[in-house]
C-alpha cells in the first residue's frame, strides 16, 4: 500500500482506471472514512481477544464480510 501524502495511515485512492484521486475534499472524507473503520475493526478485535475469542477467526470473518459488501449505488 502505498501511502497518501495527505494522511500516511491511508493509501493512496484510486479511479477504477488506476489513476489517483484528485480532489482533496474526496480524499479527505476517504481517509477519514478509512480511519474509522480502522478503529472500529480495531476495538472490535480486542473485544474479541478480552472475550477469548480467536484472532483468526476474527480475521477471517472480516474478510468474509468485506468481502460480501455491496452496494446498490451506481455512479
């Protein structure tokens, strides 16, 4: 990942096309956005840990629910 100039902890977006986004107000609510869903899924995995849930199955059901995202939304 390689990262945005704007906020380090965020990669850098992309069009479908692979070219990067431009405008800094899209970037902006991009990373903000990226940043809370890291720290959702992060308190959400320790919750899981104090819990004596398991990391990987945490893991993979994340993946397994990203993976199943869809939206209705056509551009």
């Amino acid at each position: 990942m390689k990262t945005n100039p704007l906020d380090p902890a965020c990669p850098v977006w992309r069009a479908d096309d692979g070219t990067p986004l431009a405008c800094h107000e899209k970037i902006k609510v991009m990373n903000e956005n990226f940043r809370e869903l890291r720290q959702s899924a992060l308190d959400s995995l320790e919750d899981a840990l104090l819990m004596g849930g398991s990391d990987a199955q945490w893991r993979r059901e994340l993946h397994v629910m990203i993976d199943a995202l869809a939206s209705d939304f056509v551009a």
